[in-house]
C-alpha cells in the first residue's frame, strides 16, 4: 500500500518550486487533500501536478523580473544559497592554504609546473601543427611535387625522389592544362646584389608567378600585383618590394610606387609594396624584393627544376583526383614513367620535418602533467592525517558526506585556478624560450605565441585535473564521518589513505622513470651523433662566399680569375694557414647531383653521383684523407689531362676489391681519369651515410657557385672580418654573401636533436624532483607518526641503526617497485623514440640499468634523510611529550 | 473570468475565511461560491502575485503529519488589500451602473 503521493510526481515539482515555505505549503495541501481520497489518487495527483507545472514555469517566468515575488524570493535565496557556499568554501580553502603554506605552496608549484610546461609546448604544437595556416580557406591550398621514381633505387638521388620543383616551362605547361585547381602558383628565390652609395648589398629575391598572391588569398598593401604579361624573361623590369625595404629606403609612402631598384646592374619599377609581416610559410627567407617568375637567366630552361609549387583545389575536388591528373599532366618531356606528380596538403608539407618531434614534445609534457597531477593528489592524501579531525568534526556538526566532498573539490578547483595561472604565467616565459631553443628554420614558429587557445587549454586542462585528481583524495577524506573516526581511530583510517598515497608515489615514480628512460636514450644518441666524424675537420675552418653576378662575370675564365685573385689574396693574411675553393662545401646547401658513365668490366654505365668542383689543396684546407692516390694540384689546369678524385663511398660501390686509380668516368661528354680516392665527406647530417661523391679541378670545368675555405689559427671570428675586408679590396662591387664557420653549420644540423633532447631531459629532471620529494615527504610522514614506536624500540634496546633500517625499507621497496613498473611500462613506450635515435635501440640495457641505478639511489636519499630523525630519536623525551 | 475579477474574488474568500484560510478552504468557498471548477495552478500563482503585490500576507502553521510533515500558509488580508477590496467593489458598483461612470475609465 502507497502511504505518500506519487514519489516522481511530487519530485516534478519540487523541481520547479522554489523551495521555501511556499513550496512546502503547495506540497502539504496537495497531499492533504490526497489522504481525504480512496480510488485513483495517484492519477489524480499526477493529474494535479501535470495542471500545475506548465502553470507554474509561467508564472515564475513572468515573476522573474519581480525581485522579491513569492514565486522568486526564494529563487535568488537559492542562487544566492549556492553563490554563498561557493564563497564560503572558498574562503575557506584560502584559510587553509594559510594555515598549510607549505603543502599550498608545493602544491601549486606543482600544479604551476605542469600545466606551464604543457601549456607552453600546446601553444608550439598549435602554432606549428595545428592552427590552420594564415591565408583565407588554407585547407585547399596543396604544394604540388613533381617525382622521378627511378631515383629512389639511387642512394645519391634518393633523398629527394619525390620532392622535385618544377622549371618555369613545366609551370607554364601545368597552368594551361590543369583543370582541378582555381589557381597554381609558383615561385623561386635567389639573390641579386644591389650596389648603392654604401656599397654592395645582397637581397634575397623572390622570383614569383602573378597568380602567386591570389592563391594565397593576399593583395598588395600598396600598388599592384604582376600582371600576367610581365613574365618571363626579357619583359619590362617590375618589381614587389617588402613592408621593411619599403618602411626603411623608400619611406613608406605611395610615392614609392615608380620608384627604382638596382638588382644586378637592371632597373627595377616598384609596383607595388607587400603586406607587413605577410611571409610565405615555410620559406626560410623573406625576401625583401619579388620579381616576376620567369625573368631569371635559367627559367627558360627545363632542365631548372628550381620552381616550388602551390595550388588552390578547386571546391568539390578531393586530393586524390586532382593528384591524378597532376601525375599525368608531370609527366611533361620525360618519357613515360621517368616522371610524376604528388600533391600534399600544403600545411603538412611545410610541417612535415617537425610534426613527429614536436608531437614527442608533446607526450612528454603529457606525461610530466599527468606526474605533477599525481604528485598533487599524493600531497592531497598526505594532508588528509591533518585533516581527519577537522572534517570530523564538521560532519558532527551536521555537514553531510555531499557537503565535505564539494568542500575538497573547491578547495582542488581553487588550487588548481591558482595554479593554472601560475602556470600560464609560466608559460609565457617558457613558450619563448622555446621558441628562442627551437632549431633555426623551425616553419612557423613566428606564428607562435601564447594566446587565447592556450588559455583554454590552460584552463580546460587545471579543470580536469583537479576533478579527476582531487576526486580520489576527496573521497577518502569525505568517507571520514565523526562515527568511524572514532570507531576506528585516526590511525587506522590515515593507514588505509597511506596506502593510497604510497600507491600513488609509486605510480608517479613509475612514470618519472619513462621520462627518464626516454630522455637518458635521446642524450646518449645525442652523444653518439656529436661523435660522429663529419669525415673533415669543421674546427676552426672558415666559408666565404662572394656572390658574383652573371652579367659582370658572364665567361667561366674571368669567374676563376677572380677566385684564383680571392683564394691566393685570403691565403696570405695573417691567421690563415690553408685556402682552397670548394663547390657545395660539406654542410652549405642540398649538394648537387648528375649523372655520368663509367667503365665497369669493359662496360659502360650510367650512374648517378654528387660532385664538387675544387680548387688545389681542397683536401688538406678541409682536412680531408687522402686514400689513394694524389689530390688536384696547380698542375691540373683548363689544357692539361682530366682528371677526377673519387670519394671511399664511389671506389668502393663501382669497383669493389679494385683499385679505383686509372679507372675512366665520362662527365659531361668527356673522359677523366680517377687519380686519387679521397674518405667520405658527410654533406647533410652526421646521421646520413656517405653518398657517392666525385672532385673535380675548378680548371677544368665551367661550374660556378664556389666557396672559399679557409684554415685558420687562432681565432676565426679575427679573421672572418679581415676576408671581408679583403675581398671588397679585390672588387667593391662584388657583394659577399656569407663568411660562416663550419663547425657551427655541423653543429646547426644537430639543432633539432639538442632541441627535444634539451625538452625532454628537463621535463625529466622535474619529474624526478617532485617523485623525490614526494618519496621524501612519505617517509617524513611515516617517521612523524612512528616517532613513538621506534622510540619505544629504542628504549627496548633496538639499535638506531635497526630503526633506520626500517624506516627507509618500506620506501626503498616501494620506490623498487615504482621503478620496476615504469621500466616495463618505458619498454613499451620508448618504441615512439625509435626514429629519433642514433647508434642506439629503445631498449639499449645500459640506459635502463643507468636509469633504475639512479632511481635506487635517489629513493634511499630520499628516504634516508627523514629517516635519520627516527634513529636519533631520544625515547624518554619522546615518551613524556605523548 | 476575468483576471481581476478572480482577484478579487481570491481577496474576497479569503476576508471570508478570516484568519483560517489556506489553499485548501479558499479553494472549495471559490467553488462553493462561483459553482465553476477552480484551475489548482491559477489559485497558487494568483496568491503568490496577490502577495507580491503586497495585498495579502501568509504565515505558516504548524506541520501536520496529514500533510506529509508541512505546515499550511494561511493567508490574510493586508492594509492594502483591504483597500483594493474597497476600490474593486467601488468600481464594479460603477459598472452596474453602467453609463452612469466616467468615460473611458476602467478597471
């Protein structure tokens, strides 16, 4: 039998009654009236309730407006209500951070770290991986690459198989025939010297296509685009120039337009000046002067394949079919097969290089967020033997189980807004300097910046730690009603929290030691890759490289005169002990390739290689071996034999167990003969393996792009200034590009490797500090509360020695077992690091033995410290203070 | 019925019922007196309004366990009601009289 009305139907409206005195008397008349009835009752109340709700809602709607309405009063009482108990916790977790500053403020350094350092590392991955690129619609910008699969089988071409740029006929042929695309665009950069009053200056040179700032989406801020007609070569010299050149030489007013530039003794019209910080993503320049595609001296040619491409998808096609058209349209001259097309999504394709790095970054700060939130809560748990009395006593008051727990939840939330701010603060400064370690040329990493979304992520990341952490620690501390307290007695309730604690301090240490596994296998391949021998010697040897411009230097003769003048003038200066010249010096640019025949068992073979173009002494100036044989001499000029060095990694691929001396290679339509087999030069990166590789006399080619190399002694800084000097005596009109030492461009292409190992290592080294002083607190905490019970030990006659062992026992097994879990747990994990290991596998056992040795040693420090307060513990005092 | 007149006669009910009015006795002298049925919802907003607008005043009984352990809210005229009471009644002595009231004022 139903004593009471329907239980759902009175719950309906309770929910829509204001509670107070009203709804009470609404809810006793109803049921009043209920009582006095027999039959259907509770399809008559339902019925009542059902009349009532819609009336109800109304009219506390229309009341909403009225402050003190009866079907409001209470309204406001109940946000108020809510409003005041927020408050009040609040205020009362404020006091308690007062009154336990120490654990507040671990607590929210903690906290600070963690979230700062995700927060900084979100805001790199974001600005580099994930906000969509700066143009309108980036989605459907693709770049466009142009394959030649048959040099992937070729270990001297292979790298860049399917990254090939275009010539300007290729991008002329694919304008015209494409279909898929709203618009491609092509550009190519170079450099031209521009002489004034003050001298030769280079500028770097955009050679760009008028469709160029339409696919972008970007107009002139100032002036106008190209035209169509002014391409290619041989038309009226206009020319873009960028937001700085126009700001710094031209005043920054419309009255540059028409004015002119000197590039390469032409004459330029300013037509128009670019956006201010408009950059082509992923160009590792900016360049300050654009000048239509096509007017460059090689662009009529298709054997240029300098043009980088991009294109705006037309809506509605998918990447797939307008890749097949682009494979059939790149086929261009080649015959069929030679050559293809390949189209990727333009924001991955400038990302490609960080994407994996970066996303490692970001596991790694994921893990140390998940440490620090499970250092909190430890802390949390360790607080809650304080704390037992205190909420005891607020649930003999009348706090209900709810009540405690929303208290503990704001005091997390409170704590953890706290320290997300902090840590926002933190990574404002840590963003930077991430962005300040970040490898030269990181794409985009001028677009990143702290900004609203790493707030959110901030904020959305404090909040759901502090729920999912602190909910763990606020429940066990809630379960303490006045009851059980003293059924049970504080200790052995705080011994049922300690072992939740103890759970989570090995967890925590669990996870440090991945963090440390991972960071200790990156700085030992770090170390392993500086050992690397680049296969000459970087140390102290210097590159100078004029630029010289086609139109002063048209015929190859009067480009060596002016190196043999350069090369023999910077020999002489004081500090310089070796010159020679070098085309592609190891560590400048991309190399260069070709292909040639040789003769291998009386037959010819085409076969692709790098080659160099040197000058005599090459290879004692870069300290390069000599295998075999003799090097280039002054000897070796423009009448006499030709001749070729072969690198180890040639001799070795075309003519193993033999002597290279003597063997024949056609370059060029013409025979040279291997004199001399030199080591193998690394070119890209110390990881790279040797590439094929021939040496050339500078006499007896036509080739250009040349450095200067010098040997120094003593300081090079000295003397990179004094080569400057000199080569403007030599020829004032004659720019140099660059003076740059060689060891710092080795040591440039570890840059990516130091940057995440840098991260990676410090994230761990944080980890490591907050597990140690969480083990050290466990055992702080277990000495304070067993204080007593060595004391009597002590008096029984226990040596303090005994005492100190068996303190820090139970935090030695338990940091034991941290560990062993987290180096199962790095066995896995590690397997993410494999492609950015050197010399080295995942699971390289020293690391681990290195790594689980130093975790033992710290947790006995760390244990071993408050322990030490055990063994000193004098029992009579100890005793009477109980 | 018209909204003020429900009003009023709310107010009129429950000067009726004295001091002994709640939800339950002003309801059943509504009916009694109107012979209509009255709408729970519309008695329950009109008395919280007749409050807000400061024309009747409640206090609260003591809890009875017919009631589920809730007290009734017995309610009584105020001041103010006791005079909108008079004014209504002036003015629907008005509307008998029909033409005889000045033009164009309402109720």
């Amino acid at each position: 039998v139903s004593a009471g009305p329907p239980a759902l139907a009175q719950w309906l409206l309770e929910r829509v009654l204001p509670p107070g005195a009203f709804r009470a008397a609404l809810l006793g008349d109803l049921e009043e009236e209920f009582v006095t009835r027999k039959r259907g009752r509770n399809a008559w109340y339902w019925r009542q309730v059902l009349g009532l709700l819609p009336r109800i809602l109304w009219a506390r709607w229309r009341a909403r407006e009225h402050p003190s309405s009866v079907l409001r009063s209470d309204v406001p009482k109940f946000n108020e209500s809510i409003a005041d108990m927020i408050e009040t916790d609040t205020r009362y977790a404020f006091r308690l951070f007062a009154r336990r500053r120490t654990f507040a403020a671990v607590a929210l350094i903690t906290i600070a770290l963690g979230i700062g350092s995700a927060t900084a590392i979100f805001s790199v991955v974001d600005g580099v991986l994930l906000r969509g690129l700066p143009y309108p619609s980036p989605e459907e910008l693709v770049s466009a690459h142009r394959t030649f699969p048959h040099w992937r089988t070729d270990p001297a071409l292979q790298r860049n198989w399917d990254r090939i740029g275009l010539s300007y006929p290729d991008y002329l042929d694919w304008r015209a025939q494409q279909r898929m695309f709203r618009d491609v665009a092509a550009w190519n950069w170079t450099s031209r010297t521009s002489v004034d009053a003050q001298g030769a200056e280079i500028m770097d040179v955009l050679l760009a296509t008028s469709s160029l700032l339409p696919t972008l989406g970007v107009a002139p801020q100032v002036g106008r685009n190209f035209l169509p007609e002014e391409e290619g070569f041989g038309k009226p010299h206009v020319a873009l120039i960028g937001d700085r050149l126009w700001r710094e030489r031209f005043g920054g007013t419309s009255k540059a337009l028409g004015k002119t530039l000197t590039l390469d003794e032409q004459i330029f019209t300013i037509v128009g000046v670019l956006p201010a910080d408009f950059r082509i993503t992923g160009l590792r320049i900016t360049p300050d002067v654009w000048v239509p595609a096509g007017s460059g001296s090689l662009d009529t040619s298709r054997v240029n394949l300098n043009y980088t491409t991009i294109a705006r998808l037309r809506s509605g096609v998918t990447l797939t079919q307008a890749e097949q058209e682009t494979n059939r349209i790149f086929q261009f001259d080649r015959p069929a097969g030679e050559s293809g097309g390949r189209l990727v999504n333009w924001q991955s394709d400038v990302t490609r290089g960080v994407r994996r790095p970066f996303l490692l970054l970001l596991y790694a700060s994921a893990l140390l967020l998940l440490i620090t939130c499970v250092n909190v809560a430890a802390l949390l748990l360790g607080e809650g033997a304080a704390r037992d009395g205190e909420l005891a006593a607020r649930s003999a008051l009348g706090a209900g189980r709810r009540r405690i727990l929303r208290q503990l939840l704001t005091e997390q939330l409170v704590l953890s807004a706290l320290g997300a701010m902090l840590g926002l603060g933190l990574a404002f400064w840590a963003t930077r300097t991430l962005i300040g370690l970040a490898p030269p040329f990181t794409p985009r990493i001028e677009e990143v910046g702290v900004n609203l979304r790493s707030f959110a992520f901030a904020l959305s990341a404090a909040t759901i730690t502090a729920i999912v952490f602190g909910m763990a620690p606020a429940l066990t501390l809630a379960r303490t009603d006045a009851g059980t307290l003293m059924r049970m007695g504080s200790n052995r309730l705080s011994r049922r929290r300690g072992s939740l604690r103890r759970a989570a301090i090995a967890v925590q240490l669990g996870l440090a030691v991945v963090l440390l596994v991972g960071a200790a296998l990156l700085v030992r391949s770090l170390n392993r890759l500086s050992g690397v021998s680049p296969g000459f010697s970087p140390e102290q040897l210097l590159y100078v490289q004029p630029q010289l411009d086609w139109d002063r230097f048209p015929e190859a003769a009067q480009y060596r005169a002016y190196y043999d003048r350069a090369v023999a003038s910077l020999r002489a200066l004081p500090g310089v002990s070796a010159a020679s010249a070098i085309s592609s010096a190891p560590f400048t640019d991309g190399g260069s390739g070709t292909t040639i025949k040789l003769e291998r068992g009386g037959i010819e073979q085409e076969v692709n290689a790098q080659w160099r173009v040197v000058y005599p002494d090459f290879q004692s100036t870069l300290s390069i071996p000599l295998s075999s044989g003799r090097s280039v001499t002054e000897a070796d000029g423009a009448t006499s034999q030709r001749i070729v060095l072969v690198n180890d990694a040639m001799a070795e691929q075309y003519w193993p167990g033999r002597s290279a001396l003597g063997q024949r290679l056609q370059i060029d339509q013409q025979w040279h003969t291997v004199v001399g087999v030199t080591g193998n030069v690394k070119h890209f990166g110390l990881d790279q393996s040797a590439v094929p590789t021939f040496y050339l006399p500078a006499a007896q080619t036509r080739r250009r792009g040349l450095v200067i190399v010098l040997r120094t002694e003593g300081s090079a800084d000295a003397v990179a200034g004094a080569a400057r000097a000199r080569l403007r005596e030599i020829d004032p009109a004659v720019a140099v590009r660059s003076v740059e030492l060689a060891a710092q461009l080795v040591n440039r292409t570890l840059a990516d490797e130091r940057f995440r190992t840098i991260i990676t290592t410090f994230f761990a080294l944080v980890a490591a500090l907050l597990t140690a002083a969480g083990l050290y607190g466990i055992t702080a905490d277990s000495v304070t509360q067993r204080l007593r019970e060595m004391a009597i030990r002590i008096a029984l006659g226990a040596s303090p020695k005994r005492v100190l062992r068996l303190t820090v026992q139970g935090t030695v097994v338990l940091g034991l077992s941290g560990a062993l879990l987290g180096a199962l747990v790095a066995l896995a994990a590690t397997r993410v690091l494999r492609p950015f290991l050197f010399g080295i596998t995942p699971l390289d056992p020293t690391t681990y033995v290195l790594v689980f040795a130093g975790t033992v040693v710290a947790t006995i420090g760390a244990a071993w410290l408050p322990a030490r307060r055990a063994a000193r513990a004098e029992p009579a005092q100890l005793l009477k203070s109980e | 019925m018209r909204h003020g007149t429900f009003e009023f006669a709310v107010l009129l009910v429950i000067r009726q019922l004295g001091e002994d009015g709640y939800a339950v006795t002003i309801r059943e002298a509504l009916e009694r007196q109107t012979a209509e049925p009255v709408a729970r919802g519309a008695l329950y907003t009109t008395l919280a309004r007749l409050e807000d607008k400061g024309l009747v005043r409640s206090r609260m009984g003591e809890p009875l366990p017919v009631r589920g352990g809730k007290a009734r809210r017995f309610y009584a005229l105020t001041a103010a009601g006791e005079s909108a009471l008079q004014s209504a009644r002036a003015r629907s002595v008005l509307e008998w009289r029909g033409l005889d009231g000045p033009l164009g004022e309402r109720p």
